[in-house]
C-alpha cells in the first residue's frame, strides 16, 4: 500500500464510521466533491496536507488522529 491508498482507505473508514456519505463530508469539511472523488477514485494520489487537514476539521478529529491508524504503519518506500 502506498499513501495515496491510505489516505483513500482512512477516509472511507472515518466515513463509515460516522455513517456519513462523502457528499456530507464534503459540505461538512468545504472541500470539493470533485477533490474528495479524485482522491476516493485514486486519480489523486497526493492529497494535500491542507486538503487532508480541512477533511479533518470537517470530522472534528486532528490531523494526528486522521494519521493514527494502522493503514500508515509500514507503507512503501515512495522514492526507489
């Protein structure tokens, strides 16, 4: 796994979590249906750190807490 697919699948997981659609996380952090798609659909594989802090802000956790999972733990080397 890779970041970008962390971020995807933290994302989701947060969401079920609150049984929140990614359209009420959208309106809820001010970030933009098509920005939280792309990431969702992985054609965003580098969602910014002020993105992933407005979708935070938008769950009401901090950006430790988006991060403290064990999706991060052990990800690929992104430069080879």
């Amino acid at each position: 796994m890779n970041i970008g697919e962390a971020v995807r699948e933290r994302i989701l997981e947060l969401c079920r979590e609150r049984e929140l659609s990614i359209n009420k996380l959208c309106s809820m952090s001010g970030v933009t249906q098509s920005t939280v798609n792309n990431i969702i659909s992985g054609r965003n594989r580098s969602a910014t750190v002020s993105t992933i802090q407005k979708l935070c802000d938008g769950l009401g956790i901090t950006i430790e807490e988006f991060f403290h999972s064990p999706l991060f733990r052990g990800l690929e080397q992104e430069l080879q």
